[in-house]
C-alpha cells in the first residue's frame, strides 16, 4: 500500500513578524524573535509554530512545547 503524504496550503504571510502571544508584530533582525510581552524563540522555530498553529486552529496563537516524557525502567 503507497502512503502519500498530507499537504496542507497555508497562508505564511507575517507568520515570521507575529508574536502568538500578544499579536504584535516586529520585523526579526537577528537569530531570535524576541517581543516586549516576554516571548523569545528561535526565529526559524518561531515562523514554522505559527504556520502550524494557522492550519490547527486557523489563527496565529501559542502552542506550548511538547512536556518530555519520562519513564520508569523496570529491570
């Protein structure tokens, strides 16, 4: 059985400029988009969450980091 990949078009406009907390945008000039309302990331990490975040619930908003799991080793 093939399995083709899902693809999804979405709209990148500001998606690199908009900060997901407060909606304010700033044109990023260095390596980390960093706003006045206390949000930082990486800036390339900062565009591709907010891409995602406009396909998953159709506006541009915070999506927390995945928490790490930790396991208990039964030997």
């Amino acid at each position: 059985m093939l399995k083709v990949p899902l693809l999804f078009l979405v709209d990148e406009a500001y998606t690199s400029q908009t900060c997901p907390c407060c909606q304010r945008r700033k044109k990023v000039r260095t390596r980390n988009y960093v706003c006045v309302c206390g949000y930082e990331e990486h800036w390339d990490i900062h565009g591709a969450r907010n891409i995602l975040a406009k396909e998953l619930y159709g506006k541009m908003c915070h999506i927390p980091e995945e928490t790490k799991r930790k396991y208990l080793w039964i030997a």
